[in-house]
C-alpha cells in the first residue's frame, strides 16, 4: 500500500464505515459508499475544469461534505487545503494569509450565503478586495454534491506526492502549510494502530473538527486502516450536549475515544449524574488525550468521576502529537496507568530537572504528563539553542526526525530552513526532557515566559487560577508582556468575567495573591474579557491576547481597576484606636518599623518585621510602658490589638534609661570593646578587626566637599575622635576634643588599584584618634575609588551603615540633626546594668543551656591545627537565587519562624552531616541596640550568642526548624548577657588554638542593606567588594539581602586550617542544601542532601570509572618487565630510606621464580607469602608470578587457626617467609607440612641466571588469592 486512494480502494468492499451523529439521529456511510460519492464529485469537479495538482481549500462543517470532498481531492490528484468554517476576524485574516501561499486554489464553501457572513462594514480595503476576488473561484456545494453519478478518473498517486496541506491553527500568529505525502501519513498511520494496539474489532467515536489532525488523521483516517468503525459528532453539537459523547459511546460500546484539556473540562461542567442513568463504559479502552499540556489532575478527576460507570482508570491515554509529524510522535503503554511527573516548578530551561516525590510539596511542584515513548519510525531528541543535544532529565527543545515527518512547509522555504535542520531534525518549538527514554513535555516555546531570571509556565499558573477556592474564575488565560522599565516579561492574566468591573476586582486581587504565594510571582494585570481566543481544537491563542495587551486596548480594564484600588487605600487608611494603649502602639510600631500608621488588627509579621526591628520593639513597649516583654510575645501576638493586650497583663519593671554621661577624662570600655581588645592584642596588630569600604565614584565628584563632609562626621560621632589606653592594668577609652583628619588624595590607574586598595588597609594603633580614615583614588577625571576604614572598637556594622548615610546627606549639601546618644553614654549605662539584680536571670538561662559537655565541632582539616589561633584567611562569595529565597521567605511565613532560624537550621543540619555530631554550637551575632535612641549611634555594640542545637535525622527537618526559632527567640530574651560572661560561666578548658564555645558563625545581616548605590551631587557612588585576607573564626558565613531579591553569601574561613577547594566545595554544599530544604522542607533531615546531582553522579560513578584502554592477553609481570627495558635505572619501590630500580627489582624477582619453578611452581600453583611490608615482599610477589603462580598474602600476626585454615583450605605448599619470621611461624604452625623458603637470604633466591624466564600461561590464569576477614 502505498497512498491513501489505495488505501480506499481496499476498503470498498468493507462491511465496516462512518456513523455520523446529528442530534437525535444517525446516518451510516460504508467506506465503499463514501469512494463511489467521492467518485462520482471528482467527475464534476474534473467537468469544471479543476485539474490534478490544483490546490483545494474548503471551509466546510458538514462532516459528511468534508468527508466526500476530501477523498474526491484524493482520488483525482487535487491537494486539499482544509480550514475552519468559522467566520470569526482572526479566521477571515488566516484566509487571506493562507491564500497568498497558494498558488492555483479554489474555494468550497457549503452556502452562498457563507460569503456574506465574511462581508462586513469593518472590513479593511485588503479584505475587500480579496473577498470580491474570492468569489470567481468559489464552489458553493451542498447535498447535491452527495448524490450518485458516474465515476470520475481516478489517479494513482506515488508515495511522495503531496495527499493534503495540514495549516497550523494559528496558535502563533503567522499559519504555516504542512506538507504531508501519503508516505508521511501512511507511515504514522501504521504506527498509530500497532502502538495503539488497535484491531478491526475496535471502533472509535470523535467529536474533534476535522480540520485538526486528531480529526481527521486519528479519528478517520486511522480507523479506515484499521478497519473499524468510526462514530462522528461534530465539535458544535458537544458543545451543545457534551454528554452525548459519553452517552454514545455507552449505546454503541466504542472502544477508541480522544479529547484535549479543555473537552474534558467542558464535559464535566455540564454533567449531572441522572444524565447518566445506565451508561456503561466498560468497552472503552482508551481515550487519547493531547493538543495541549495534558493536566494530571483534570484526567484523574475525569476516569475518577467515569469509574462509576465502568470506565477503566488505565484507559487514560496520554499521548504528543503534531502537524508535522503526521499527528503521532509519543504513545504510552497501552493499559498503563497515567504516569504523573511533579518537578521543581523553578526548572529553568537547559537546566537539569528535579523530581518532586512528597504531595506535601505541591506548592514547589510543576505538574505534568508523561508521554511515553517515541512510535514506530520515529525519532526524538532534545536539544538546547544552539542544537546540541541535551541529556536526560535536562528541559530543551524536542526535536522529532524520520518518514512521517513532513519536509518543510507549502512555498515558505523561509519558515522550512527555520524548522528542518541541515540534518534532518524538526524542531517542533515544544519544551520537554526525556525521562528512562520516554517524554514529559513542559510547554510551548513561544508560550514561556521570563520573569526575574525564571522560566514561569503559563498553565500552570491557569490551574492554579482555577483551583481557588470558589471556583469563580475557570476559564483564564496567562501571557506575558515585556515591561521596558522592568525590562523583564509581566505576567498578564485574563479571565472571563461579564459582571462589573467593581465586582471584578477583589477576585482580580485573589488572584494576585493566590499567584504570590502557591507560585511565587508578582502578577501586573488580571484584566476581564468576554471571551478567550482559541483555535478550533481548543489550543488557546494566547498571542492574540498579547498583542492586544501591548497595542492598549485594555488601557480603559487597567484604568478602573487602579482607580478601585486607589480609592479601596484610601478608605483603608489606618484608623487611630479610640483604646490609648493601642494607641501607643501604633505609634510606636509605626516609628520603629518605618511605616505609616497601622490598623491594630495588621499583622506585623505580615509588614516584614525582622529580629533587630522586633528587639527595638520590645526596648520601645518596655521603656515607655515600664513592663517585661520578650521578643517571643512579639511572633505570638502580632498584631496591635494582642500587643495591647499584652501590655495590660504584664508585669511592671522598672524602667532602664541611657542617660547623658557625666564629663571624665576616661570612659571604661563596653564588654564588646574589650573582646575586641582582647583577640586583637592575641593575634599581634594585625587587621583583623579593621572595617574597610572602598565605594567607585562615577562623575565628577567634588573632593572638597568630600573631605568637609568626612570631617563633620568624625567631629559629630565622638567614637571617631576616641582613643584606647592601658591604665593601671584596665583599658580605657579617651574623648580627644581636637583631632586631625584630612581626606588623602592619590593618582592611580585600573591596574594599580588592587595595590592601593591593600596599602591603603593598615593597621590602627589604637591609642591615637582619629581612628578613622579616608582616601580618594583619582584614576581618571571623572572616575575615582573613596576607601574609608575604621576598626571594630569604635564601629560595627549598623554604625557603618550611618556614617554612609551621612555622609550622602553631608555631600548634598544638607544638614543633619543632633545625634541623640553618643557611645560613652551607652558604655556607662550598660556597665551600670550588668551589676543590677535583673541580670539574674539572664544568668540562670546561659548556665542552664551550657551545664551539659561543651562540644567541639570536628570538622575535617585540611592543615593540623596550629597550637596558637591564627587569623589568616580569604573568602568564596557566591549566591542564594531569587527563586529559592521566595520559597525560603513562603516557608519562614507557613511556619511562623524568623528568616534567620531558616538559614541558622539549615547551617546546624550542613555541619551535621560533614561531622557526624547531634550536639552542635554555632554563634549568632547580637546587633545589642535594644534600645531606639541607640539607632544613629556609631559604636561597638556588638554581642555574641552560643546557639546550641541537638540535631536527630530521623526526624522531619521542620522539627529542627521550629526548634531553633525558639532557641533562638529564648537567646533574643537573654542577649544582655555579654559573650565574656557566659564563657567565664562555663569554666572551660582553655583552648588557646581555638573560639571560646563555637568556631563557626552565620550572621544574617537584614538589619541594612549591604550595598551602597546612590546619586548625589551629579556623581554616583557604588559600592565595591575589598578582598578579604582575615579570617575571625574557623569559618564565618556573612548572608546579606540583594538588591534583586537574592541573598548574597560569603564565606570568611581560615586559611591555616581549609583550602580553598574545600571551602568552595563546603559553600556549594550549603547553598545546595538550602535549595533541597526549599523544595522539601517536610523530608526528614536524614533524605536531604547537601550533594547535587552532578556532584552525586561524579562521587558515584565519575570517581569510580576507571576503565581504561588495555591489551588483554597482556599479564601484570610481562608490564613489570616492559617497564624495565624502558626505564631500568628509575626507582620502582621505595621505602623510608631504602630503594630498588627496576632492574635491580626485575632481576631478584626472576632468580626467586627460577627457584619457584624448580619446586614445581606451574599455572594456578598457589604460593603464599607471610612477611612485613619490605623489599622482599614486592619481590616475591613479582617472581610468584613470574614463575607462573598466584599468590596468597597472609599477615604475620594472624591467629594460627586462621592462617592455618588458609593454607589448608588454598592447597598452598611452599610458604615464602623472612628471617625475623621463620621461626615464629613454624613454632606457630607446627602441625602444617609444607616447604618454608626463607627470602631474605640469598641462597633463597638459587640461580645466578638473572634475564627474564619464558613465560608459562597467559592473562586468564589465576594471579593472587584474597580470603576476606569472615566477619560474617
């Protein structure tokens, strides 16, 4: 068989056909009767003149008619052109364009008055011109074109003559004309029944328009090559009754069924289970489903829903297809259940999928279908941009290559050489990856959209739209728009909706926040529309909606719905509570968290309040209302009415207020600048402890003001202008009144800056103020480099963060308000508040959580550890991606934890599985400004907390979660206790190499942002990374909120201890598991792996993939004595001080075998060998087989049981032995009879002759024996 007229022709005497439904009734067309009317039409087409090869376009809904139409096409060489009857804008354009790839067509419509219906006052010029043309080449057919007649000439086509031209349904735009020959089609076709598994017996039922391929490829043309009968509705009447499908299928038993997404949907809207009183479905086997991305959950709730009327569940039958491929490029199994496919939904394309197995994790999961594998004669590959071929489980384009693939497109060689590759492939514009060979497919190409750096699916996020709760909005549509100011694509929704705008906004804003927090994305529009443009198989046409978005026409949407929102803010603007409590606190949240005022039933956790902001809470509510309050209650009672609640129930404290201090000529130190003190003076004068910044200044800056502006700061903050000395035993710290600073300028090129940046960064001493520095670096006129550097005993981090924001201010030109507390005023009230009663209890908590063995974290070193603490270090950056710091932000909110007992947790688990230990101590830095008025103060205020954790892997990861959020709200309560204190507590034995209590620290810094990056002046100041050559700890991780949304990492670790590569491979690791924890926080700690895939792969199979190249019949001493030629004066074994080349190793060896082989050594003889590791040893192992034996090692300290066994249980004769040993072992083996060969002395080893000997036996000869330990 080679054409589809053959084809026919076969069947003309077939008892089986065409039943088309039409309503209430049912009409049957015998495969013989349909070629004598499709006979009898090409006669009158051939009387008016049509001739083979002329292009045939007909717009026909009458199944029937298209039918009849087709095959007179067929039988008489014409090439038909199907298309949609529709009249609809879209269909008319696609008309026009698929006219003008034509080069002799002809019109089919069924009624005269179907042109009319195209013909209107909106109509451009273009189009009416084309439809005055297109009616001098238009047939108008009907019944009468059914009719009997005399047959016409029939054609017999080759198999690579075009059967019809298949256009694309215009999903994309632009409709492009498949060729498909009766040799693609045949091909598939074939494939279709026997991966289907279809027979004569079979018979299949479809409503799908036969403009489509499933219609008209799968659901007639296959059936004809089975044999089967075939049922046919068309689409309008299941729109209309979309339970007759069902209801047909149960009457006649179909067998063979097939609908896309939306069919099931539709069906299951408007059915009612008395509709289906006796249907019995039990006769269907299988229902194809395909067209578009096939939904898991839709197809389980559809068989589900069916299974009560006999619906097998396993006769889901997901499958891909295209045009291009003559419809079928993938099938399943037939009766395998649907295999549901959950991965990673921030998979990004050509990356490597992660599979999602916990339902738990639905939030994280993309869900979709497997497909299966590819049909007979077809083949598939993935691949990324560039056409290189992607691996498994990594998402690329997918390809598809053999017979049934057309040759490109009808006169379009553009768009062919754009498709076809030079070797054959067709790119589809499909995304997939493969998957133990078969195929999941992700999406259109066109479809995806790239929002913040990720790859976002635009049905996934329809299914999660019409998943809410409600269920009001279930039919939606998802695209994208570039946003140029953005400059990435924003995600538009459109539903359809004919109420009120008014009433259309608040779902408009459910659906914002339903795509927040299940997918993690900002959506900029969710517009209504009265109806979605799709094509005539469902597929949605989400371009069109795209370029309508773009062109404005739904400026007037956007308008109303800003002005709802604007006016729903206004109206929702906090009211004052009439409670004076509440009152206060909304004050004071409002001041304290930098927002306007606040409702008192907002959440606070929902504003984004963080550890420092929660602790400034709890100072502010303490100071003003005299009571005791945790930062614990803060996460318990969020909101301003339980706070006020709260404040009523609590206890009174007396009030604790920093004062103006008194004028001395010395000030004592805090206990954080003692520590400081303290470690700098034990490691030497070294820069340990120095802050540096260095900022690139672009436009022309004005050093002057740059100068003038550094100089008020260091006169405004009198920890700049303070010096440190040594009184009588105690360090103090001076307020000099008159200090000297100047900004240094220095000429310096690109090159040189790295040099300069390091000069520049100095030790301080200490006893001399200003301890403070500045320099301008001019590198060209309008390019410079401000290095700024200060030391930890005057400054920390938040201190930092002012003095930049200062000196912006300062730059301005504009002025700055008195600094409210200066640093000695805080250093003497916090020395007064250490010796009060209250401090007790801070006390009893720190001694509490510390009585138990205090552990030390066994890391594996790279270097032994030096007996004095070094700090000399380097630093890997690298970064947590913005996807997952979304999901770690979802997580810390769904668990009601801080972001920091996240990363702290996670940290506690990576040290866990590097060391092994359940008891593990990790810092935390205290930023120690508890109270508000200490907020613009520049000082050392810095505390230090030993957060302890017991960590058991069996147990869920949330588990250690939850505990840490409250070891660590505990330690927030109890920070007042300096670091010094609670060490001296402990009384541990001191460890001059190490820490006191941790060696490891992660400090997340969401007090301020880490980068600075602003304009003032006309100049921009950015900040750059100075490299760092210090290390404080073991290893200290620094994580800062980027300014993209990502947290930026760095990794600070002690160069004495760690190198590089470890570290790198320890960051990675983290940053790995953190992504795991992300994706899987519900896992038990003991299946999260800290290892990726690649890394797994490489431990597993990389490391171990030591198969080499060989030659087989070579043997291990024939190597040995081809080494030997070729280098015998080089060292082949060596041993502390003793050594032997190769030739003087060769040649012993064949002495001691000469020797062997006269006691009768032969292939297969075992030998054993009882000595130490030595010379003799290497050299009696060398001649056993040179002599043709194996050996049998056996260590000298064996029990003699065993080695008595081994010897008697290997047959082993002769024993191979040294001096220091003989005696020993005939003592210990007395009752064993064999020869014992002393090798140390030299009569052991006989002969003179020392050349090689002939060689006895080849490589498949036994070499050595191994007995195992028989632990077992």
């Amino acid at each position: 068989m080679t054409s589809l007229v053959e084809l026919l022709l076969i069947r003309r005497d077939s008892a089986k056909g065409i039943i088309f439904i039409r309503g209430g009734k049912e009409e049957t067309l015998s495969y013989g009767e349909l070629l004598q009317r499709s006979s009898a039409l090409l006669r009158r087409i051939q009387d008016k003149g049509l001739q083979r090869g002329c292009e045939i376009v007909f717009l026909l809904e009458d199944q029937e008619l298209f039918l009849t139409w087709f095959w007179a096409c067929q039988l008489g060489g014409m090439i038909p052109v199907p298309l949609s009857a529709s009249a609809s804008e879209e269909n008319k354009r696609k008309l026009i364009k698929v006219f003008q790839k034509l080069s002799s067509p002809y019109l089919v419509i069924e009624d005269e008055r179907f042109l009319g219906q195209w013909s209107d006052e909106k109509q451009s010029e273009e189009q009416v011109e084309f439809f005055t043309k297109l009616r001098e080449m238009t047939w108008v057919t009907g019944k009468d074109d059914l009719c009997e007649g005399p047959p016409g000439e029939i054609h017999r086509p080759q198999q690579d003559d075009l059967a019809f031209i298949q256009f694309s349904s215009g999903s994309t735009g632009d409709p492009k004309g498949v060729m498909l020959t009766h040799s693609n089609l045949l091909t598939n076709m074939k494939a279709i029944v026997a991966c289907s598994e279809a027979t004569n017996n079979d018979s299949s039922l479809s409503w799908m328009p036969l403009t489509h391929d499933m219609g008209l490829i799968g659901f007639h043309l296959t059936p004809l090559l089975a044999n089967m009968d075939q049922y046919l509705m068309s689409t309008a009447l299941f729109i209309q009754h979309p339970t007759m499908w069902f209801q047909k299928a149960s009457d006649h038993r179909i067998t063979t069924l097939a609908s896309p997404n939306f069919g099931y949907n539709h069906f299951l809207n408007y059915y009612k289970k008395n509709q289906a009183v006796g249907w019995d479905l039990s006769a269907v086997r299988l229902i194809f489903n395909g067209a578009e991305p096939i939904s898991a959950r839709l197809s389980q709730q559809f068989m589900e829903e069916m299974g009560s009327y006999g619906l097998r569940s396993n006769a889901a039958f997901p499958v891909y297809g295209m045009a291009e491929a003559s419809l079928a490029v993938m099938f399943p199994p037939v009766d395998e259940p649907l295999l549901e496919v959950r991965i990673d939904r921030e998979t990004a394309i050509g990356e490597l999928v992660k599979e999602i197995f916990e339902e738990s994790s639905e939030l994280a999961a993309l869900s979709f279908v497997d497909v299966g594998m590819p049909v007979n004669d077809c083949q598939i590959q993935i691949c990324d941009d560039g056409g290189n071929l992607l691996p498994e489980k990594t998402i690329g384009e997918i390809q598809i290559k053999g017979p049934n693939v057309t040759s490109g497109y009808y006169r379009d060689p553009i768009s062919t050489d754009k498709t076809i590759t030079v070797d054959g492939w067709l790119k589809t514009g499909d995304l997939g990856f493969m998957r133990n060979g078969r195929l999941v497919v992700t999406g259109r190409k066109k479809d995806i959209l790239f929002v913040n750096g990720q790859n976002v699916y635009p049905h996934d996020l329809e299914q999660l739209i019409e998943e809410m709760e409600g269920g009001k909005l279930r039919r939606v549509a998802v695209c994208g728009a570039f946003n140029e100011q953005l400059q990435t694509d924003e995600i538009i929704v459109f539903a359809i909706y004919r109420g009120s705008i008014q009433s259309f906004a608040p779902l408009a804003e459910t659906v914002e926040r339903c795509i927040r927090e299940r997918a993690g994305h900002e959506v900029g529009w969710v517009l209504p529309v009265k109806q979605l443009p799709k094509t005539t198989s469902g597929k949605l046409q989400r371009y069109i909606l795209a370029e309508q978005y773009q062109s404005g026409q739904f400026e007037q949407e956007k308008e109303a719905l800003r002005q709802i929102k604007h006016d729903a803010v206004q109206q929702c603007e906090a009211e004052w509570s009439e409670d004076e409590t509440e009152q206060v606190l909304q004050c004071i949240c409002s001041d304290v968290l930098n927002t306007g005022p606040l409702n008192v039933d907002d959440s606070l956790l929902d504003i984004g309040i963080n550890s420092l902001k929660a602790m400034m809470l709890v100072s502010a509510v303490t100071e003003r209302f005299g009571i005791q309050f945790s930062i614990r209650q803060i996460y318990s009672a969020p909101t301003i009415r339980e706070l006020a609640n709260l404040v009523r129930t609590s206890e009174t404290e007396s009030k604790s207020v920093i004062g103006k201090a008194e004028y001395l000529p010395y000030y004592p130190i805090t206990s954080s600048q003692s520590r400081v003190y303290m470690q700098e003076q034990l490691g030497g004068i070294v820069t340990t402890y120095n802050i540096p910044v260095a900022l690139s200044v672009s436009g022309s800056i004005d050093l002057d003001r740059v100068g003038q502006a550094l100089r008020t700061l260091v006169s405004r903050h009198e920890s700049l202008h303070t010096s440190f000395h040594n009184l009588n035993g105690e360090v103090v710290q001076k307020i000099e009144d008159q200090v000297s600073f100047a900004l240094d300028v220095v000429n310096g090129n690109e090159q040189e800056l790295p040099e300069l940046v390091e000069r520049f960064v100095r030790p301080f001493e200490l006893s001399k103020a200003p301890i403070f520095r500045a320099q301008a670096i001019r590198v060209v006129e309008d390019r410079h480099v401000l290095l700024l550097d200060t030391h930890h005993m005057v400054c920390d981090g938040i201190s930092l963060n002012v003095l930049i924001e200062e000196f912006i201010i300062l730059y301005k030109g504009e002025t700055l308000g008195a600094v409210p507390i200066q640093y000695k005023d805080y250093a003497l009230w916090s020395i007064r508040e250490q010796s009060m009663e209250r401090m007790e209890r801070h006390h009893s908590y720190w001694k509490k959580r510390l009585e138990r063995p205090i552990p030390v974290l066994e890391m594996i070193l790279d270097h032994i550890r030096p007996t004095e603490r070094t700090f000399e270090g380097d630093q890997i950056r690298l970064s947590i991606p913005v996807r997952t710091v979304r999901r770690l932000n979802k997580l810390s909110s769904v668990y009601g934890v801080t972001e920091y007992a996240v990363l702290l947790s996670i940290y506690t688990l990576l040290l866990h599985k590097y060391t092994s230990q359940t008891d593990i101590i990790i810092g935390a830095l205290m930023a120690g400004r508890l109270h508000t008025e200490t907020s613009k103060t520049v000082g050392m205020f810095n505390n230090f907390l030993p957060i302890r954790q017991e960590v058991h892997t069996e147990q869920p990861f949330i588990d250690l979660l939850h505990k840490t959020n409250d070891t660590l709200l505990d330690a927030y309560d109890h920070q007042k206790m300096p670091f010094e204190e609670i060490v001296a507590n402990c009384r541990l034995v001191q460890d001059r190499s190490r820490n006191p209590l941790f060696d490891t620290m992660l400090i997340f810094h969401n007090q301020m942002d880490r980068k600075v990056d602003f304009e003032g002046g006309g100049v921009r100041f950015s900040q750059l990374d100075i490299p760092c050559t210090t290390s404080k700890l073991d290893m200290k991780w620094d994580v800062f909120p980027g300014t993209a949304g990502q947290l930026d990492c760095v990794l600070e670790y002690n160069t004495n201890l760690f190198r590089r590569e470890t570290m790198e491979r320890f960051a990675e690791r983290f940053v790995q598991l953190v992504e795991e924890v992300a994706t899987h926080p519900e896992r038990t700690m003991e299946k999260l792996e800290m290892m990726s895939l690649e890394e797994k792969e490489q431990l597993l199979r990389g490391f171990n993939d030591t198969a080499a190249e060989y030659r087989r019949e070579a043997t291990l001493h024939g190597l040995f004595e081809e080494q030997t030629y070729q280098q015998p004066e080089k060292v082949a074994w060596r041993m502390d001080s003793s050594t032997l080349t190769f030739k003087e190793l060769n040649e012993r060896a064949n002495q001691l075998a000469r020797r062997l082989r006269q006691k009768g050594v032969r292939a297969d003889v075992i030998v054993a060998i009882v000595m130490e590791r030595s010379a003799e040893m290497m050299v009696s192992l060398l001649a056993v087989l040179k002599a043709g034996g194996a050996y049998l090692p056996i260590a000298p300290d064996f029990p003699a049981e065993r080695m008595g066994y081994m010897l008697q249980d290997s047959g082993a004769t002769i024993v191979l032995t040294q001096d220091k040993s003989l005696s020993e072992l005939r003592e210990k083996l007395g009752s064993w009879h064999g020869e014992w060969m002393n090798v140390s002395e030299k009569s052991g080893y006989g002969a003179e002759q020392v050349d090689n000997l002939e060689p006895l036996g080849d490589s498949r000869q036994l070499a050595y024996v191994i007995y195992t330990s028989g632990s077992t």
